[in-house]
C-alpha cells in the first residue's frame, strides 16, 4: 500500500521516543502502552514487531483501569467527520478520501456513527472499537448498536482484542526499513 508509513528495525529502538513512535503507527499514540513496551524491551530485547504487540497484550492485562483506557481512547473514533484527526492508517481502515465528500448515503452513516459513538462513550466511558478489516461503515453499525446491551469489561476486551487485531494487520502492510 502506497504512502503508509514505515518502520525502522526493531534493533534501533534505543528511546522511549522512538518506541512512541513504532507503537503509534501499530497503535496510534497511547503513551501509557509505548511506557510499558519500552520499560519491558529495556529488560528483554524484543527482536521483532510482533513479539512488541504480544508483549503490549501481556502489558495491557496488566495496566489498571485509567491507563487501559488512555490506551483505548487513543484510538480514532470510527465514522469521525474531520479526517484530518485521523492517521494514514486510519483513513485507509475507514475507506475516507480527502479528497472526496462522503455521498448523502454516506453522511447518513456517519451521522449514525455520530450518535452511536455518543451513546457508547457515555455508557462504557471509552471509544466503540472495532477491526473494520475493509468492511463498510453501513455494515458495522448494527454490531456496534448491539454491543450497547454488552457488559462494560466484555466490551473493554473486545476493544482491546480489537486493537491488537488492528496492530497486526497494520503490522502485515508495513515495510519494515532495513538498517
């Protein structure tokens, strides 16, 4: 995939900064989750991106309530308006065009989502997470309508999975940069 962004080995992050960054490119930016990652690869090298994302599932589990949901609530918003809030990444996950204004059917949708993501932020007090794995929008508004009647650590789980879940399929498209 052309103009995503690529990462450097995982031999040459020395830095918390340059862990913050890798694991925002997997992630997005959740400072709490690049913390623990490098606390963890300082004590154990990590060789490889996918053993740092098993390794943040194993931190994850491990965080309390407040930095998991830092680490959730890092992630965008699904059907957001203003795609400049949105990573590469996330716009191509979202199938958004800068260039292109969503069509009425489209608006309809997101406006939807809009009102979707209000009353699950409200309810579980985190973002509605799902891996959109090139689904349209229209086909994952009833999933999230029928998470609302879910249990708040069910769906924190899934949010969390989910994440992983994205972390790795973007992990599957990246170029890793040769030394």
């Amino acid at each position: 995939m052309s103009g995503l962004p690529s990462l450097p080995p995982v031999s040459s992050l020395k830095s918390l900064e340059d862990f913050t960054k890798a694991v925002g490119v997997l992630f997005e930016p959740a400072p709490p989750l690049a913390k623990a990652l490098f606390d963890a690869h300082k004590n154990k090298e990590m060789k490889s991106y996918r053993e740092i994302i098993g390794e943040a599932k194993a931190r994850i589990a491990k965080m309390g309530p407040e930095a998991k949901l830092e680490v959730i609530n890092a992630h965008p918003r699904i059907g957001v308006k203003d795609s400049k809030k949105l990573s590469k990444f996330s716009k191509i996950e979202q199938g958004i065009k800068d260039d292109k204004p969503p069509s009425a059917e489209e608006q309809k949708v997101l406006d939807a989502f809009q009102e979707l993501n209000a009353a699950y932020e409200k309810k579980f007090g985190f973002k509605f997470i799902i891996f959109v794995n090139g689904r349209p929008k229209k086909d994952l508004l009833p999933i999230g309508k029928k998470r609302m009647s879910s249990k708040r650590s069910d769906e924190l789980s899934r949010g969390i999975q989910a994440m992983l879940d994205i972390a790795l399929d973007r992990l599957s498209k990246i170029q890793i940069q040769s030394r």
